[in-house]
C-alpha cells in the first residue's frame, strides 16, 4: 500500500467515529431553517451538506484543509526550482489533511506515472467525434468512456461489497483518473487546435511539468499548470459541479460516471464555461476598440451595455462569496508577477475598476466583485493558449482533484444516498399562508 493510502486508513475509523457520534447522539439538533425562498431559490445557502475538504467563508474565501490559498501554497513541497507546489502533494493534502514532506509528494509523482496511461480506445472515441465538438463534450465523454475500468463497479458487482471498504476502490479509481486527465486534456488540444501533431509524455516531470510539456507551452506554463489545478480544485460541496459528483457518487455511481456528470455542470456558463466567457467578452471589446486601450469611461459603457441587453457579466459575482475572489486574487499577484504590462491584463484590471460600482448601481448581484473566472483566461492567453473554448478543460482537470477526494471520503464515511424533499407550489401557498 501506498504511504497516502497508509495514512488515510489510519485516519478514516477516527473520522468514522466523530460523524456517528454526531448522528446517534446528536441527531435531533436543528442546524438552520428554510424560507420559500431558498426552496425556490436553488436551495441558496440551505447548511445541508458536510465536508472537510474545503470551507468557503463568505467574506476569507476558501479554505483548503483550513489553510487560505498563500498558506497551503507556502506549506506544500514545490519541485526544485519552481514556485508552485506539486499537484500530487496537494492531493496527498486534500486527501489527508496533512502537509506531505516533498519525499511523500515525490512518492506520489512516481505513481501518478504508473497509473496515467490512458487506454486506446479514449482515443478512438475522441477521434471518431466531430472536430468541432465543445472540448468539454470531448473530456466528458473521454471520462465516461473509461468507466469500463472501474475498480469500485467491480467490487460492488464481485458479490462481496461491503460499504465499510468501499472507499477503498474509490480511492484507487480516483487516484487513477487524476493521473490520467492531464494526459486526455492535452491530447484533446493537439487534436483539436495544434494540428493533430502529440507530444508524448516525459516521465521526468510532475504533473504540472508533465501538463506543460503535453501541451507545448514552455515555462513558466508548468507553474501556471500547477497553480491552475490547485487554485480550481475544490470550493466546498455545494457548487454544481461539486454536488453532482456527489450526488452522482451517492448512488453508489463509480468515479467515472460521478466525475463526468460534475463535468457536465462545469459546462455551463454559470459556473465553469464563465471563463471561456469572460475571454470572449474581452476579445468583443478589443475587437470595437480596434486594439486600443479603453478608457475607464468606454469600458463602463461595455458593461451597460452588457447588461442591459439582459446578459451577466461574466467573472463577476458568486452565490456565496461577498468579497473579490482569493482565487482571483492569486491569478492577479502572477499577472503583476509576470504579465504586468500585457494589455490584456490592463483589460481585466480595468473590468475591476468599473464592473462592481455599477453592479451595484444596477442593485441586482448580491455580490459585485470578480470571481476566479474573471482573471484565468488571461494567463492562458499570454502563454499562447488562446483557444477560450479549452478553458473549462484546464478548470476540470483542477477540479476533479477536489470533487474526487470528497466522493472518496464520501465512502469512507458511509455517507448516504441524497434525496431532499420536494414540495408543490400548492403546498408552499399554503404554508405562507395564502391559499
Ligand atoms: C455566479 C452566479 C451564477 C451566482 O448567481 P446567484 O447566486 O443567483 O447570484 P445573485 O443572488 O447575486 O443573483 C441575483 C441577481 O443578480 C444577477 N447577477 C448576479 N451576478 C451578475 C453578474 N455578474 N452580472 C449581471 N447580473 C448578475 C443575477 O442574474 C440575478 O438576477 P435576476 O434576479 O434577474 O435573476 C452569478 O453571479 C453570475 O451569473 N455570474 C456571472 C457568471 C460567472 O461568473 N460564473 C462563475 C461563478 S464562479
């Protein structure tokens, strides 16, 4: 066994113990109530949902394992040179909640490597689509497609399932999927957008280093790789694509069909895809601009004119953050880093001056400051990468770290399947009162 699977065995039955006490001899206590408008209102900020991977406070941000975004990225080992941490040994972290010694992080680098070959057939699938098919179709349908080699359907299917070791398989075929989604995703930009023209995996590199290296994109492209998937992995349990996963994993569904449903949400432009959006939009305005750089006065009248044409702006607001992004921030303390004078930047910097005075102005977005999406695409452009549609590619390779290591922990737990209540709108009248 690995040493990360060592240790997560050792820490699962104290875990075990914490979550029955709660529900044997706690049960009964009220966490909150819920108004009609939460029942209407997707459930907005319902306390219904428990995880330890990650907090978001409204105003901090996210908390990975307790720690903020500088503190984990401080106290994670980084590869000999770089300014960013192993992806792996971040996954030892979100998995454990320990900082693992750059020895443990490397131990995990090496059998990333062992599991990240991707079957052939991923690839005929990929190749037998359409060209034009929305990268995240591509990446959705590659994780799908793999679910044939589920360890966790065989156990279930082997006639000898027993729930107290289900996390176990989960364990195995999330670590697997993660090894391998770097792989599929560069795979499906060469195809798509470099010609069909590969480049093959360097089995001296981490992750991040292994990503770049896929992709064509010279350094410091590995470091943004790194703080890419780190920095999008986890934003507690009740975003969509956090919650499908689960939701979809709570059937006793397989990481496979689990991950590609939270794929699927990731997709939309409310959530994941306002990244590629954002670009877009940026590109839109550039385009009327001529390349010129906007006045504080022209871009305000962008975003008016954005909105009152009935669109959001996308990079802009959350349905749980009230402050500007720590994500977002993080992306722009690499921009001032590396890219300062890139107009682009100058762009979204500028976006940041106007967009949340007139957020509030219009009086509609409870929160009118920049989430992470609104700062991501920027990066990506400057390293040459400026084919937006891939954007929510890179955010699902980051993401499926976080969702991955709650669907295991999940197991571990023994936690459930998910089935809220549902009311009729006759009911609700009724208990406002009004019928
Ligand atoms: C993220 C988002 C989906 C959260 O939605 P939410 O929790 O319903 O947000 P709010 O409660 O603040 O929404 C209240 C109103 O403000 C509007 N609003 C919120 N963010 C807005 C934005 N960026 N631009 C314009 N209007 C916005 C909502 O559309 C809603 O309008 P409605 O009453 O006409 O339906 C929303 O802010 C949004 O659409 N942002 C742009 C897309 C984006 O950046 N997504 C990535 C999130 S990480």
């Amino acid at each position: 066994m690995s040493t990360l699977k060592d240790k997560l065995a050792a820490k699962i039955p104290d875990q075990r113990k914490r979550v029955t006490r709660l529900l044997k001899e706690h049960g009964d206590v009220k966490v909150g109530e819920v108004t009609i408008a939460q029942v209407i209102g997707g459930a907005r900020g319902v306390k219904s949902l428990v995880t330890d991977i990650s907090y978001l406070d409204p105003m901090e941000g996210i908390r990975f394992r307790g720690k903020t975004i500088p503190e984990t990225m401080a106290a994670l080992p980084k590869p000999d040179g770089k300014d960013y941490p192993y992806v792996e040994g971040f996954w030892y972290f979100l998995m454990t909640g320990d900082v693992p010694t750059k020895a443990e992080a490397e131990e995990l680098v090496e059998e990333f490597k062992t599991r990240s070959q991707v079957p052939q057939y991923v690839f005929d699938l990929l190749r037998s689509m359409p060209r034009d098919t929305h990268p995240m179709t591509m990446f959705s349908a590659a994780i799908l497609s793999m679910q044939r080699e589920s360890k966790f359907a065989k156990y279930y299917g082997s006639g000898h399932f027993n729930k107290m070791d289900a996390w176990d398989p989960m364990f195995e075929d999330a670590t697997d999927l993660i090894a391998k989604l770097p792989v599929i995703a560069a795979y499906i930009y060469r195809m798509k957008y470099k010609g069909d023209i590969h480049i093959p995996a360097d089995s001296s590199l981490d992750m991040g280093g292994n990503f770049a290296h896929m992709m064509g994109i010279d350094h410091p492209y590995d470091d943004v790789a790194r703080m890419y998937f780190i920095l999008h992995s986890d934003h507690e349990s009740g975003n969509v694509s956090a919650h499908t996963t689960h939701l979809v994993a709570s059937a006793l569904s397989d990481a496979y069909y689990s991950l590609s449903a939270g794929i699927n949400g990731l997709a939309g432009p409310l959530h994941g895809l306002a990244n590629q959006e954002v670009l877009k939009w940026l590109q839109g305005v550039m385009d009327k601009l001529d390349g010129k750089e906007p006045t504080p006065e022209i871009m305000k009248q962008f975003v008016w004119d954005t909105l009152n044409s009935g669109q959001v702006i996308p990079g802009y607001g959350h349905a749980v953050l009230r402050k500007t992004d720590p994500r977002y921030q993080s992306q722009r303390d690499f921009c001032l880093k590396h890219l300062p004078d890139y107009p682009l930047f100058k762009y979204v910097d500028m976006l940041y001056q106007v967009v949340p005075d007139i957020l509030v102005e219009q009086g509609k977005a409870k929160n009118p400051w920049p989430n992470v999406d609104a700062q991501s695409g920027v990066i990506q452009w400057f390293y040459g990468l400026t084919e937006y549609d891939f954007y929510t590619v890179l955010f699902g390779v980051g993401r499926a770290i976080g969702v991955l290591a709650n669907i295991t922990w999940d197991r571990a737990l023994g936690y459930p399947i998910e089935r809220p209540k549902s009311l009729t709108t006759d009911m609700l009248e009724e208990i406002a009162g009004i019928k």
